[in-house]
C-alpha cells in the first residue's frame, strides 16, 4: 500500500479549516473525535497542523462535522 504525505502548510491549512468549523459548530475536540472515531489527542494534533492523517480519518472527521471536503481540502 502506498503512502502519502501532507506538507506542513497543507496539515497546517487543512487543520485550521476543521478547527474553524468545530468552532463554528460549538463543538469541543473531544465531541468531534468521539463521532469520528479517532483518538482526542490526535485529532487534537490534526488540528494543530502536528499530525499526518490518513485520507479515512479525515474523511470520518469531515462527515462528524457534516462538511464537504471542498471545505477542507486547499486544493
């Protein structure tokens, strides 16, 4: 299986974009992660622009907070 890598600027991008919408939703980290299903740190590193996140995982993230991922994705 191959693997791929998000720059920084687009974890950073990307990051901000989810952050901005849990924000805009009032949701905490926590309750977004819980209905992701990813773990509450690493989402909490996802927004941060810390974490390479699989493309599922941000798909599970992008459906817990009810996006396209037009909104997500910077490209």
């Amino acid at each position: 299986m191959a693997s791929f890598y998000f720059t920084s600027g687009i974890r950073k991008a990307i990051g901000e974009d989810i952050q901005r919408a849990r924000k805009q939703k009032k949701l905490k980290q926590v309750d977004v992660a819980a209905i992701a299903g990813v773990n509450r740190s690493y989402y909490g590193k996802i927004e941060k622009g810390l974490a390479n996140p699989s493309i599922e995982k941000l798909y599970k993230i992008i459906k817990a907070l009810d996006l396209k991922s037009s909104d997500v994705f910077p490209f």
